[in-house]
C-alpha cells in the first residue's frame, strides 16, 4: 500500500451522507484535496406538518429564558416564521454551523464554544448549570435526542420543544450505489448523526451493510462510534467536531491510517 500524503485526498472516494443542504461545503473541501465526493444524501429536511401549532409557541417567546437551537436546519427553519428573538432570552447554539446560521439571522448566541460543542459539551457550560425555575425552549426537528432536555429537567428546569421541522428517508438510487461499492469505487463514508447512521443501513438493506461493514468511516462522536462498533464497522476516525475541517482531517487520518479500499 503506498503511503497517502498526509494533506491529500487525492484519488480518494468519500461518500457523503449529509442532508443536500448542508452538504456543499463537505464536498467541495473533498474535492480541493484531489478527492471525490459521492452525495448520497439519507435525511431529507422538510417543513413541519403543523405549522399552525409552530407559529402559536413562537408567538410566546417572551416567556422564555433561554433558547437552545440544535442545528443550523433549526435556526433557519425558526426565523421562516420570525424575525427576531426576545432581546431577554439567552441563547445557545450547538455547533460552529448553528451559530454561523444565528448571526446570518442578525442574533448572537450567547454560548458557542469554538471547537467540541455537542450536547454534552453545552451542559457543562455556566449558563445551564444553574437552571433550576428556569423556563428553557429547544429549537430543533421532530423525534430528536431526549438527553438534553432531560438533564435540564433534573436541574430543576422546565423545558420545552419548538420542533420546526422533520426529518424523512428520502428517496436514493441504491443500486447504482451499490455498483459503486461492488467496484471498490468508495474508500470512507462520513457519518454525521445517528439518525444518518440508521437511514443508510436501511436503505442499503443486507447487500449494502456488508459493504458498509468493509468500508472506513468518519463519525463526529464517541457515542457514533460505540454504534459502530455495534454494528461490526471497525475502520473507524471521530472527528474532532462537525465542521468541514474537522471531518476532512479526520478523513486525511483515515486514508493514512487504511488507505483506499482497493490496496
């Protein structure tokens, strides 16, 4: 196996999973490197079913005193029903790409740390220690993960969900994926939540998960990675934090580490 440049993605085929909205920039940092980015996108974003009930726990904002955004999807999907948020309410922003997506929007998060910021991360942080008699919204999509508004709940918070959009399976063309795979033509996956996770093995079926079982992979948590292990994937980086530049020097370590699926 020849020995990959260490800052080259050259010749280096990456499957990515990530909804088509926020998959540009993924891409393009893939291709600057000499690599190929293969778009397979697993989770559709699509409006909220109940917009009526959105609009209604938006209009009383004001009693909140702190909101928590869980995606840049949440932000823009939040400010498509409002222009602005209470100048009272704190706000936290998980994720470089959510707090980018808040100044867009003309708001600051009060919390954004730089690197690492993922829901456990946010808990430790000043402002949602000492919570409790506090009222808290967290913006986010429908069915999302449970931890966080269940640790504030124990800090004696009373939380509550604006969930402004959904999630859907979209509709992907698995068999010529899979040609892609049988030809070795896909070196790495990269894995942003586990919902992706879920959605690719289900759209793969029992063919596909053995292909997907062989090839290296990029997650952005230990949480991911212990799935993976679950689920027999053993080539496997995390990533420091969920921005481009993370998942394409955790891809740069992965290509060193395994090289490409064909050597």
């Amino acid at each position: 196996m020849t020995a990959p440049n260490k800052h080259s993605l050259s010749h280096y085929s990456v499957l990515v999973t990530r909804p088509q909205q926020q998959a540009e920039g993924l891409c393009q940092a893939i291709q600057a490197l000499g690599g190929h980015a293969i778009l397979f996108p697993v989770l559709e974003i699509k409006p909220t079913l109940s917009p009526e009930i959105v609009q209604q726990q938006l209009n009383n904002l004001s009693a909140f005193d702190i909101g928590i955004f869980i995606s840049a999807n949440a932000v823009n999907y939040t400010f498509s029903y409002i222009s602005s948020l209470p100048s009272s309410m704190k706000i936290a922003a998980i994720g470089k790409a959510t707090a980018s997506t808040l100044n867009q929007h003309c708001s600051t998060a009060d919390i954004s740390l730089n690197s690492g910021l993922n829901s456990e991360a946010l808990l430790k942080m000043p402002l949602l220690n000492d919570v409790a008699g506090k009222s808290i919204v967290i913006f986010r999509g429908e069915s999302g993960r449970e931890m966080l508004a269940d640790t504030l709940k124990a800090r004696g918070a009373d939380v509550t969900y604006i969930e402004v959009y959904r999630r859907e399976l979209p509709v992907a063309d698995v068999p010529t994926l899979l040609a892609d795979w049988d030809t070795h033509g896909i070196d790495a996956v990269v894995i942003t939540s586990l919902q992706s996770l879920i959605n690719l093995q289900t759209l793969l079926g029992d063919q596909g998960r053995l292909y997907l079982q062989k090839t290296a992979m990029v997650v952005i948590s230990e949480r991911l990675l212990e799935k993976t292990s679950d689920m027999g994937i053993t080539k496997v980086v995390v990533a420091s934090e969920a921005s481009d530049d993370a998942i394409v020097a955790a891809l740069i370590k992965l290509q060193h580490l395994y090289g490409k699926n064909n050597e």
